[in-house]
C-alpha cells in the first residue's frame, strides 16, 4: 500500500502577531495542511529550501504587513523564487488596515501579491476564512490537482488527444492524474479496458467506466446522459447554442423563470472564457475567480433551475421554422426549439505554420492549456497574442515555467489589454513582452517542441530560441459555419442584431430588438455577436438580456397557428 502523501504546507510569517496568526489558521486548516511558522527570516528562507527539498507542496504563505522591520511586499520580493506557485497573502492588524489599503492594491495590481486581509476580529470571522478559503480553493484547481483520486487517463506519450481530453476534464472541474501505461495505475486500466483498446484511455474509479481514445461527445456523455425531452419530440421553450458566459447567463435566468432549457457545445462547458487561469475584474470577486469555477458555478446555478445540457455534440446545422419550431441539427439528431440563442463565441485561429501546426498537442497549445503547466516547469515557454486571454495565461504560466515570452505584433499591449493586467506582467521578473515579433518556424526532438524561430517584423531578421512550450491565443475567429444564410452576418462572419441587421429586414421601417437577429425567434449574444465587447461581464449580461424578448416572442407566437 503506498505511503500517504504528505500533507501541503501553509507557512506563516510574522513578529509581533505571529502567535494568533498560527493559531487562527491551526484552528481551521490543521486537518488537511501542515501549518509551520519560522521564527526568524533566516529561518524562513531554510525552512522553504527544506520544504522545496522534500517536495512538500506550499499552498499559502501568510505574512504580516510588518515583520522584522520588513514590509510584507519586501519579505515576498525575497522568497519569491522558492514559492512560485503558492498563493501570497499579507495579514494587515487592525490598526494599519486603513493606511495600508492604497499600497496593498498596488501590489495586488502588479502581481506581487494574491490578497491581503485584516488579521481577524473575533473568534468566528467567517469573511477571513471565506477568503483563505477562495486562495486555497483557487491554489488546489490549478496546482495541486494529484492528491485526489479521480479520473485517471492512461498514455505513454504526449499528443493531441492526450492535450484535448486533459482540458475538457480540466475545465469541466473533474481531477484527474496521467499515468503510464507500464505503471501500477495504469496496468490496472489496461486490464479493465480489454487488449484492443487505444490510448489515451479515461478511467473513472467511481463509475467503473474505461474509454478507448474517447470523442468530445463521449467525454460529454460519460458526465451527462442525454435529456429525456430528446426523445419525446417535444420542442424546447429555449435551446442555447454555447456554453460560454453568454449561453450559461442565458442558461440562469431562463431556466430560473420557468422555461424548457437546453444548452449545446461542442466542448466542454464554459467556452473559451473557462479557460482562463485567472479571471480579476468580474464583478463580485475583489480577489479574482478561475474561468473553469466561474463556469462551473454558473452551470451549478442552471441546473439548480432545471436546465438541460448536451455536452461534446456539434451542432451542424439550424434549419428555420415558419409556423412551427426552429431545428438545430445534432448530425442525424434534430432538437426543436421555440427560440434559439446563438452563443458559440469565437475560436483562436489559427497560426498557419506546418512545422507548428505539426506539434500541436506536443508542446504547442491553442489556448491556455492550463493543465500542460505542471509540464513545463524550470524550462522557457512562449505566448503569442495581445489579449486578456493571453495576458492571463503568461500570469498563471510564470508559476511554473522558468522564463515566459509574450510575442506580439503590435508595438505595445494598450491597445488589446486591459491595464490591471499590463500593470501584473510587468512587475513580474518572469515575463517579458517582445513586441513586432512573430513565430515563422519551430521544431523538436522526439516529436516534442524544442525550439522555435522568430522573425522581428520591423527590421525582418530571424533568431532561433530554445522553448519547451508555445501557447497560441490568437485573435477571435467566429464559429458561425453551421448558420444558415436567413442569419446575416458581416464581412469577418460575427452575427448581426437590431440595428445592425439590413435595413431590408426591418419590419414597418424599424431595427428589431437588440440581440434579435433577421429571423424571428433566433437571438445572438456574446463574442459572436457583431460590435460585442468581447469580455465575460458584458458577455453574461447579453446572455440575460435576451430573455425578456424570448418571454415576448413566446408569448406573441403562443396563439398563432402552425
């Protein structure tokens, strides 16, 4: 039987608080983490070298604003480099909270620290632990995901089934672990699974399931089954293309006021914004929120109202109904929908280069990939694109990796990103942004990347650089093939709504509602929607905002005859 895992550390750094401090967090978290407290900072930079030695995992370090005559920010300055991954946390006392404020969001913004708290008040501070709590939880999803035994896939190598089965697993919240298949682990799926099955194999210890090399839409039937409604033939009051912010807001509140439901996705549940390592200005999380727990909350609030969801099916088709229901195509499926909500955002594009584009899957991701983090620790990583998305993930990857690139071809970020973000990247010694620069070239040993070559679009010289894993989030390519020409859409392909929709279509010489598209009963919202935002806030509330006109379009066709 194998030894029991050690548990992870939260270390805890003060003087003239440092006794309460410990005994707060013992009080709480003594039972699943290892609370230790040096005494002195000689001590603590021998006690993180030990742990770093015994491969102890550090989930939290908590430092008081002041401790050895030192501000906080000074004393992480410092450790930084034996705690990469761990979350940071100044503990403020009561009396320097109000002063402290300005300087602590300053280091928050520049990625210095995660959080800071007032020490607590009172025997039962719920708020001080809800948000220990939050840095706990957010440190366990991205970090620390092995402990748990979950889903297990088997593989012996890198590859791009291994690359798309790990990120819909990893957004759709479940744990999982990756063994060989010569290991313990994975002998024992091996034999569940039968002498001709194919890696990667998923098992599920919980269901007893094995798949062989599974699709999306096996993935997304091993975690829902399919709604009854499918087979009765009765239409959906609502069926929500998209399972992005825009769908799953659409998803609440039509569900929440008693409305048949489904929603649809090719992948998994969240779209490209579940991806996102850290999410910092939605409103309501001071202390920022992951994609895949932001999704995965909002697809626990559906479901709590009766939303149904098909998960891994493409939709390949949307044929328009006069007098009766809409049809979306699933392949030889077809789901009858009163109203539609196209919601299917935007996909990165693509970057063009055959030698790359070979090694996807094997050191080269679309997206973030949060799960290949862990693969590339100590070694050099680049990023290419300008975005939120892009700026995210160079934040959560500099945890791991040595060195993060960001390459973009514009001259700066000011024009794509959002400050909070540019003010975390550069105050942070592990990225560096290279501007006017873009990949022509790549390679690698054994199948793998190894190196990529980079051309400096301003002078047109090209430069060779050692890289272990290259992150691809490039621009918004709309997933609007599958809509059929009754749907106007602009020259890029993004939907067009009220105003926007040819004057051809207006009806008495007015725009239809916003969010209504040129045939009634089909609504757009969110990134595929033309002279949208492109930010998971405004892309909720589109998703909201289209109820009231579902509510208004069934009710006007409620009467009509088929």
């Amino acid at each position: 039987m194998p030894a029991p895992r050690p548990k992870p550390a939260i270390v805890v750094i003060g003087h003239e608080h440092r006794a309460p401090m410990v005994a707060e967090l013992t009080k709480r978290y003594d039972a699943d983490y290892e609370i230790v407290a040096p005494a002195s900072m000689p001590e603590v930079v021998e006690v993180l070298q030990g742990l770093g030695d015994d491969r102890r995992p550090i989930a939290l370090v908590a430092c008081e604003y002041f401790t050895d005559g030192e501000k906080a920010t000074h004393v992480f300055a410092k450790i930084r480099r034996f705690v990469p991954t761990a979350r940071r946390l100044v503990l403020i006392p009561a009396d320097r909270f109000r002063g402290s404020t300005t300087a602590m969001r300053d280091s928050i913004a520049n990625g210095s620290i995660d959080a800071f708290l007032m020490l607590p008040q009172g025997p039962r501070d719920e708020e001080f632990h809800s948000a220990v709590s939050d840095l706990l939880s957010d440190w366990g999803s991205t970090v620390n995901t092995s402990e748990i035994d979950g889903t297990r896939i088997v593989a012996d190598a890198p590859s791009a089934d291994l690359s798309r089965i790990r990120d819909f697993l990893n957004q759709m919240g479940m744990p999982l672990t990756v063994h060989r298949s010569d290991s313990e682990a994975g002998r024992d799926v091996l034999a569940l699974a039968g002498p001709d099955a194919e890696l990667p194999l998923v098992h599920s210890p919980q269901l007893e399931v094995v798949l062989s090399r599974p699709s999306n839409a096996e993935l997304g039937s091993f975690m829902y089954s399919e709604p009854a409604e499918l087979g009765t033939g009765e239409p959906f009051d609502l069926v929500v293309v998209g399972s992005g912010p825009a769908g799953l807001g659409a998803a609440v509140y039509a569900s929440s006021e008693g409305l048949s439901t489904l929603v649809l996705d090719s992948g998994p549940i969240g779209g490209q914004a579940g991806t996102s390592s850290m999410i910092r200005n939605y409103l309501g999380f001071p202390r920022g929120i992951s994609g895949m727990r932001l999704t995965q909350r909002a697809r626990s609030q559906a479901l709590r109202f009766g939303a149904r969801f098909l998960i891994g099916r493409e939709v390949t088709g949307l044929s328009v109904g006069t007098g009766e229901p809409h049809r979306v195509l699933l392949g030889d499926t077809q789901v009858g929908a009163r109203t539609v909500l196209i919601a299917t955002g935007v996909e990165y594009r693509r970057l063009g280069v055959p030698a790359i584009e070979e090694l996807v899957g094997r050191g080269v991701n679309y997206g973030t990939a949060a799960t290949t983090a862990r693969d590339v620790k100590h070694q050099p990583v680049f990023v290419v694109g300008g975005g939120n998305s892009a700026g995210q993930a160079a934040v959560h990857l500099a945890r791991f990796a040595e060195s993060v690139t960001m390459l973009i071809r514009r001259p700066s970020l000011t024009e794509t990103m959002s400050q909070y973000l540019i003010a975390e990247l550069e105050g942070n010694p592990r990225i560096t942004v290279r501007p006017c620069t873009a990949v022509v070239g790549g390679g690698g040993d054994d199948g793998h990347l190894a190196w990529l070559e980079l051309r400096d679009l301003t002078s047109g010289g090209t430069e060779r650089v050692d890289a272990a894993g290259l992150y691809l989030l490039l621009g918004a390519a709309p997933t609007c093939h599958w809509l059929p020409r009754d749907i106007a859409m602009d020259p890029h392909g993004f939907v067009l709504t009220g105003a926007d929709t040819p004057w051809q279509s207006w009806l008495g010489g007015r725009p239809p509602e916003p969010f209504t598209t040129t045939v009634p009963g089909i609504f757009a919202a969110g990134d595929i929607r033309c002279g949208s935002m492109k930010r998971v806030a405004s892309a909720s509330g589109e998703g909201a905002a289209v109820i009231p006109l579902v509510h208004a379009h069934l009710a006007a066709t409620a009467d009509a005859p088929a």
